[in-house]
C-alpha cells in the first residue's frame, strides 16, 4: 500500500516528511533516564516526522552522547528540547546556595514531608548528601546554559525550549541553520517568543502531559494563530491520533506536537509501570501539580500527590523543589513505590490501550488524518464558500 501524503508548511520548514513532532520528554520515575532517548528520537524521525530529545535531565556530556546516538541511527532531522526557564533557584539563583540547598527549605515544609511519608506508611529515608543544584552552573548562568553550548558546537538541526524564551541564543542557533521553536501556554507569551524571532510557536494546552498551562487547546490555538501571524503555529495537549492532527491543522496550526502518544511507544525508555499506568488510564485520572518540579506539571494522579496538593506545603522555585522533595522521593523510591513516582501524561491517556512501535503510532496518526481529510469530510460535510 502507498503512504499516505499529508504535507504542510512545516514538513517544507524542517524538512521532514509528516507534521508530527514527538515532544521533548524528560526524566521520569526520578532517575535519570529520559523517555525521549535516542531510540525513540530515531525512531520517529525515521518514520517521516521529527523525534525530539527530551534533554533536560542530562550533563552536558550526556546529551552530546545521546545527539551523537540520534545521529547514528537516522540521517533524517531531529530535535533537542531544553528548558530556559526565567525564575530558575528563584531569588536564590542570584546569591550564595549553602552545600546542602536542603537548609534553605523551611522546617514547616520539612516536617510536612515527613509527615506525608508517614500517613503513606513509607519509613523515612533522607539522602545522606544533596548535591547543589547550582554546581553544574557557570557563575551567573541559566539553568541550561551549558547544554545549550552543546546544542550549538554539534549543531542540531532543531531546538525546542519547553519553557522560558531562547532569545539570548537565537542569533547563533540561525548562525547554524537551526530551526528554532517555543513552546507556550497563552498568547502573551506566544506574542514575546514571536517577536523574538523563533521560528515556530508551539502553543500547548493545559491538556498537556508534563509542565503544562491553564488554557485548553481548543481555544488557545486560534488564538494564537491570529495573534502571532505569520510566525506558524503547531498545536500541542490533547492530541494522539489523526483525529487531533485533522482538527490541528482546522484550528490554523501547522503540525502537531504529541508527547503522550508516544509515551507509551515501544522505544519509550520508561518502567513499565508508568506506561502500565497511562494504558489503564481514563480521561479524568491525571491531575496538575507542583509537586515534582516546582512548575505545574500534569501527571497521572497517585496518592503522593493527593497528600501533598491537600497539605497545602508551599512549592519552591524550579531547581529547589527537588531539595523539599528529595527525601521523601528516596523514601518512595526505597519502598520500591513506583506508583508513586512521576509519571507524567496527559489527558488523552484515556484514549491510549496499547503499547506498539513509534512508528505504527505516526503512520496511523497521518493515514487516520489524511482519511478525514480527503475522504470522510467530503463525504459528509457541504461547504461552498460564499
């Protein structure tokens, strides 16, 4: 049977085959695996759309390893997505961080971990040594600083900031011939971005697995278009079939940027038991919090999470967060509770039972859109413009 065609501006912008972009996925479970390792990476870029490196969770010498892993696996374009975001360490970042940042936490919010693990039956086990979320900064640096000097000495074809604006280093990644995309929650920030210069807005709704917004996709994405225009458009939340792409591509978006979708691919370096969790989810079984970053993040909801969000523990800023949590995640982890771990997902996991090849879910996204399209539309719908 021949491919299907289904081509926009975008697969001409980035030079890929399909407007599907796997999002950039970060650590899950707690550790240091990514989902959207070089596999998966590879392995959606190999099937005609843009495999994304969720490389936020890596030193700087792992994610030029992993580029260089994409890189032996595919010939075809693929992306690094990083986070740039403004209030990382809060007011903290400008001063001195003590050696254990866990001093900087208040006791109140201590004792509330404590006692979150105890209502859970999870026996308290701290981390002997916290290591400095500022020791892998240069003096006076972003968070991602150092990852993005990787991103441009091995020139990668796209760069994708999940959060925050990459305005300080559009010129060089131009420089490079690198496409440059943004992603945002609302409109103010989708104007910013644009007049930045990047390349591509990619607007999210609050459907979104992962750091996620308080606008849902249906309204953003208009919005969005109509506000930022000609700067394009992809649509991101809620979106993992060619029902999604179709609807995307109606709304005036370019492509589309689906996380969950392939969450749950047979590439997705993830425990089983978070994809196990996304597969038996329904439509109301994630809930947006604080809890893991700091940042509000949708994930599947879990007891962990219930017990934090009615403590009522103050969140701390992205990069702190993990020194108020720390003890209580190794605690869990300790206890061998994985259910309770991260594991981020969003809303359309209901519409998700089965685990299958990245590339079995891009080409039944694109077959399924350009049905709707050419065929089923047509064949119910009667349009004559005026």
């Amino acid at each position: 049977m021949a491919r299907p065609v289904l081509r926009t501006p975008l697969c001409h912008l980035l030079g890929i085959e399909y407007p599907v972009i796997s999002a950039g996925m970060g650590p899950v479970g707690g550790g240091a695996r990514a989902v959207a390792l070089a596999e998966l990476t590879a392995a959606v870029s190999n099937a005609g759309g843009l495999g994304v490196i969720g490389g936020a969770g890596f030193s700087p010498d792992r994610l030029r390893e992993e580029i260089a892993k994409v890189r032996s696996m595919t010939d075809r374009p693929f992306g690094v997505d990083l986070l740039l975001p403004s209030n990382f360490l809060g007011g903290a970042a400008s001063g001195e961080i003590p050696r254990d940042p866990r001093d900087l936490i208040p006791d109140s919010s201590k004792a509330g971990m404590r006692k979150i693990a105890g209502d859970l039956g999870i026996e308290w086990k701290p981390i002997e040594q916290v290591s400095n979320p500022m020791a892998n900064r240069r003096q006076g640096g972003g968070m991602s600083d150092d990852q993005m000097e990787v991103v441009i000495e091995e020139r990668v074809p796209v760069f994708a900031a999940g959060l925050g604006t990459p305005a300080p280093w559009l010129d060089r990644l131009h420089a490079n011939g690198t496409k440059v995309l943004s992603l945002v929650g609302n409109t103010k920030n989708a104007k910013r971005v644009a007049a930045a210069g990047v390349d591509v807005v990619v607007a999210q709704g609050t459907e979104a697995g992962g750091h996620t917004g308080r606008v849902a996709t249906m309204a953003l994405i208009p919005q969005v278009v109509d506000a930022i225009s000609p700067t394009p458009v992809v649509a991101a939340g809620g979106i993992a079939d060619g029902r999604g792409l179709a609807a995307a591509l109606a709304l005036g978006a370019i492509g589309v940027w689906c996380g969950t979708a392939f969450l749950v691919a047979d590439e997705a370096n993830q425990p089983d038991t978070q994809k196990q969790r996304i597969l038996a989810a329904t439509d109301e079984d994630t809930r947006i919090t604080k809890l893991y970053s700091g940042k509000t993040m949708r994930n599947i909801t879990n007891p962990l999470i219930e017990a934090w969000e009615a403590a009522n523990i103050p969140a701390m800023p992205m990069g702190l967060q993990g020194a108020l949590t720390g003890d209580l995640l190794n605690s869990v982890r300790a206890a061998g509770r994985d259910d309770l771990m991260m594991n981020a997902a969003g809303q359309i996991s209901g519409l998700l039972t089965k685990s299958r090849p990245a590339a079995e879910i891009l080409n039944d996204m694109v077959a399924q859109a350009a049905d709707i399209l050419a065929r089923r539309l047509p064949a119910i719908v009667t349009a004559i413009p005026g």
